[in-house]
C-alpha cells in the first residue's frame, strides 16, 4: 500500500493494519502479579521488622534519657565544684596573707627585743636596780636613773607581750592557712573528679544518640525503599496495562474522531532536533505521566503543566533552549515545527488539534510516543495521561519535527 494512499485513509478516519500493535512491545515494562507480591510481602516484612526494633528503639531512648538526666545532674555537680573552688581559692589566700602578715609581727617584735637587749647591754651588763642606786652620782642622778630603769621595764615588758601576741597569732594563721590550702586542693581534685564523671556521662549520651539515630535511620531507609520498589512495581504494571489497552484500541477502533484534511499547511524548513533529543524528550514526558502530574492551565513544571508546558519542558531537559526553543503556544508550535506525515512519524514528534482545522484555532498539542500513542497533559480533570493519537477530534493532518 503507497504512503498517499495510507495517508489518506488515515485522513478519513478508516482503521489500518499498518498501526498493529504487538501488545508485548509495550515500551513500559509490566512486572507480574507474583513479582508485586513478592514486594508487598518484602515491605510487609520490613514492616514487622521496624515494629520488633521498636522495642529497642524504646529500650534505647529510656537509656538515653538516664544518661542525659546523668549527664545533666554532673553537670550541676561540676558547676557547684568550680564555686566550691572559687571560695577555697578566695580563703586560702585570705588566709595566706593573714599568715603573711603575722608573721611580719613576729619579725618586728623579734627586732624590737633585740634591740632592747643590745641597749642593756651597753648600761652595764646586768644591770639591776641596786646598781643603779649606788652608782648614783647624787639625789638628781638618782631620780634619773630611776626613771630610766622605770621605763626600760614597761618597755620590756609591752615588748615581750606584743612578741607572744604576735607570736601566737601567727601560729593560728599559719594552721588556718594550712587547712584553707589542703581544702583548696580537696576542691580542686573534685572539680577533676565532677567534670571528668560529666564528660564521661556526656560521651556516654552522645554515644547512645548516635546509636539510636543509626537504627532509626537504617529502618526507616529500608522500609522506604520497599515500599518505593512495591509502588514503582504497581505503577509500572498500571502504566504497562493502559498502554497495551490503549495500543489495542488504536488499532480496533473504527471510527476515530475526525481528522481535519490536509490544507497544505507548511512549517518549518529545518529542524532543530536530533534523534538523541527527542528519545530524551519522550523520556521526560514519560516520567512526569508515571508520577501523575496535575495539569494546570500556563504551567511549565515541575511540579504541573499545561499541554504546551510539557512540550516546552521536555525538549528543554532534552537540551534545547533559547534562543533555539521558546515557550509557545500550540498554534505557535505547529508553524515552528517541519511538517511530518502520519506515516512518517516518529516519537518525539508533536500532534496537534484544531477546533475547526485552521491553525489560529489550533488548542492543544502532544507528543507522540509511538505506535499510535502519546503523551499528553490533558486536562485539569484528566491530567497528564498516555493515550490514542485520536482520542481528541480535531486532529490536524499532520505532525510536527522539531
């Protein structure tokens, strides 16, 4: 059967064999019942597995808050240790000074008794009171010398009682400054002991809380990752059933919507693609089909999009951008796409439909994906969808290359 003759039955809308479709060729690939099974019982698995670790997940989480309640009361301990030490510090040098400075009294009444002992020695060795009264050069030298003796013995003795005074003193600050370090040096061998049980109790927390979040993560990764292999499972299978359902209806339907005649439209020259960019093109359409995208109406992702957002988005991730590839609308696409005919199509080729066959009134655009097929973004209510090439009325005659 020649093209033109192909081209035109296909125009009237009559069924042809050359768009028969191995249903095994189904380009998604359709896991088996027993294989999504075989997920599910493997997610349910894990499931139970996550379950049985809650215990020690639970187990875990009580020893952490000991540790951590552990860790806080050594906390305090060291903080009331480091005071503790601040004050014996604060004492011991109070203490210190005070010692320090009674023991400078001791030194001064030393000199002071010396100094007295050295003066009697030069009045005459021992010299006492009878002495001094028959040495006595007369009534005034007498009462001189009376007078000097006089005050030499109340100096003597102020002496000796500041000297055992200071003396003593010393001696009490010395036992004070003694205790006051010893206590000092109990403190600080506290704080070493306090801060060493909070570090160690720290280490103990940090170590438990690692260990809790290996386990929590190492579930949570694995059941995510079969529930993500079951889902992938089942959606592929569902994908896989409507394309051998729709591949089977395209090629058993005998009235397909209308397909406007060919008016002699003429696009582009040239085209900008290549078969690597439209193969990734497809891809890209593909894969926001299968992650049931919503469509809204100006969108371009994505996270939605509308019929020539998808376009758009697609043979810009396949690598086309400005100025070479803009964001159009489908009237637009079709005089910037070259001309292809049905039979000549390939996937990554752009379909469009017309409201009454001109290109001002064209208001929707797809890409195909072979075999009769495409990958669309519908409608609000539809969605992103794989479908027949003529499931929409108003198909244009012809495609479009990029």
């Amino acid at each position: 059967m020649s093209k033109k003759i192909t081209s035109a039955l296909i125009v009237l809308g009559i069924s042809l064999t050359t768009f028969s479709t191995d249903i095994s060729q189904a380009k998604t690939p359709k896991p088996t019942l027993a294989q999504i099974d075989a997920a599910k019982k493997e997610e349910a698995a894990k499931a139970e597995a996550a379950k049985k670790a809650a215990a020690v997940l639970n187990s875990a989480t009580k020893t952490l808050n000991q540790l951590t309640a552990i860790a806080d009361s050594a906390q305090v301990a060291y903080n009331k240790a480091l005071k503790e030490l601040a004050i014996a510090k604060a004492n011991a040098k109070a203490a210190a000074d005070h010692a320090a400075k009674t023991q400078a009294e001791v030194g001064k009444a030393t000199r002071v008794i010396g100094k007295m002992a050295s003066n009697a020695y030069k009045l005459g060795g021992d010299f006492t009171n009878i002495n001094a009264l028959l040495s006595a050069n007369g009534p005034q030298d007498l009462i001189d010398q009376l007078t000097t003796l006089d005050k030499i013995g109340n100096t003597n003795t102020v002496a000796l009682k500041r000297f055992k005074a200071a003396e003593a003193a010393a001696k009490i600050a010395k036992i004070e400054a003694d205790r006051t370090k010893a206590a000092q040096e109990s403190a600080t061998a506290k704080v070493a002991a306090a801060k060493k049980i909070a570090d160690d109790a720290k280490a103990a927390q940090q170590k438990e809380v690692a260990k809790l979040r290996s386990v929590q993560n190492k579930l949570a990764a694995e059941l995510s990752k079969a529930k993500n292999f079951r889902v992938t499972l089942e959606q592929q299978r569902q994908l896989a059933l409507l394309e051998e359902a729709n591949a089977v209806t395209a090629t058993k339907t005998p009235n397909q919507f209308k397909v406007w005649p060919n008016k002699g439209f003429t696009g582009r020259s040239t085209i900008r693609s290549t078969e690597a960019i439209r193969t990734n093109a497809v891809a890209f359409a593909k894969k926001q089909v299968q992650a049931r995208k919503p469509y809204i109406w100006g969108a371009q992702g994505p996270n939605a999009f509308d019929c020539s957002g998808l376009v758009y988005a697609a043979y810009k991730d396949a690598g086309l951008g400005y100025p070479q590839w803009g964001r159009l609308n489908a009237a637009l696409y079709f005089v910037a796409t070259k001309r292809v005919a049905f039979n000549d199509l390939v996937p990554g080729d752009l379909l469009f439909y017309s409201y009454d066959g001109s290109v001002q009134n064209i208001h929707h655009i797809t890409i195909y994906a072979g075999n009769g097929m495409m990958w669309e973004a519908n409608s609000r209510k539809v969605g992103l969808i794989y479908s027949n090439m003529y499931s929409i009325k108003g198909l244009m005659p012809s495609g479009g290359r990029v």
